[in-house]
C-alpha cells in the first residue's frame, strides 16, 4: 500500500471511531427533550392557559392564548 491509502484508511478509522464514541457517551439530561412536558418549569395553579388554533381554508390561521 502507498502512503495515499494508508491516509484515507486513517481518515475512515478515526471518522468511524468518532461515531462510535458519541453513540457511546451520555448525553447531557435536557428537560424538554427527556420529559413529555417540555415546560421548564411546573405551572402555578392559579394560572391556567390553554391555546385554542382556528386554521380554514383561504384565510390566515389564527392562535389564540386564553387564560382561564
């Protein structure tokens, strides 16, 4: 083998050791992405909030945050 592919096996084993190490490492605890809440913090219980969505064909969808 020339040194040419010796290189490039080179970069394919480090490439696939790269992968393989961050498949194997511990993620970081993320509160949105490991909750199904994905709120930061639990709501107050005198404020309560839901969101209404009005979407029809031809005209411009509309949100709506109503506090309860």
């Amino acid at each position: 083998m020339d040194w040419q592919q010796i290189t490039a096996l080179a970069i394919v084993a480090v490439t696939a050791a790269l992968f393989a190490g961050s498949r194997l490492r511990r993620r970081k605890f993320s509160f949105q992405r490991d909750t199904h809440c994905g709120c930061a913090s639990p709501a107050r219980d005198g404020t309560k909030q839901s969101i209404v969505f009005h979407a029809r064909r031809g005209e411009r969808p509309v949100v709506t945050v109503k506090m309860k």
